[in-house]
C-alpha cells in the first residue's frame, strides 16, 4: 500500500484529490508541525452472508396484520386525535 504525508494545510486546499486517492487505496498521512494526527484510508466494509434459514424463522414468528394497510393507518390516525 502506498502512503503519503501531507501538512494539514495541503490537505484543507487539495481535500477532494486525496479522498480519491485514499479511495483508490492510498493511505494519506496528514501532519501537523510534522507530526501525524491524522490519516485518510478506504473504507473496507465487511459484508456478511445473510443466514437464509434463521430469517425465515424470524419471518415466520412475525404476526401478520389482517387488515388492510391503508384501513390500519387510517385506524391509527384516528385513534390518536384528542
């Protein structure tokens, strides 16, 4: 992984390019007085396997509302005014 060190003030003027660069991932080390306090990298998200069998368990314990959709919201809102 590449790195690079830019003072504080570079990164205020040249902010957008070095999102891009760290989105590329570069890592960018921002400095103050030269000492690091900060650093720009990639965000990595981590994606997880969606467990088909416990969902449908979770779906399945759910109740199901009887009425229409629109008839339940017009009960709500009715039954909420004073």
């Amino acid at each position: 992984m590449n790195s690079t060190s830019v003072t504080l003030a570079e990164a205020k003027a040249r902010l957008s390019e070095l999102t891009e660069r760290a989105a590329a991932g570069e890592e960018v080390v921002i400095t103050k007085r030269g000492r690091p306090v900060g650093r720009l990298s990639r965000v990595v998200e981590s994606k997880r396997a969606v467990d088909v069998e416990r969902l449908r368990r979770l779906t399945s314990s759910m109740v199901s509302c009887a009425d229409d959709r629109g008839d339940a919201m017009r009960r709500l809102r009715d039954e909420s005014r004073y």
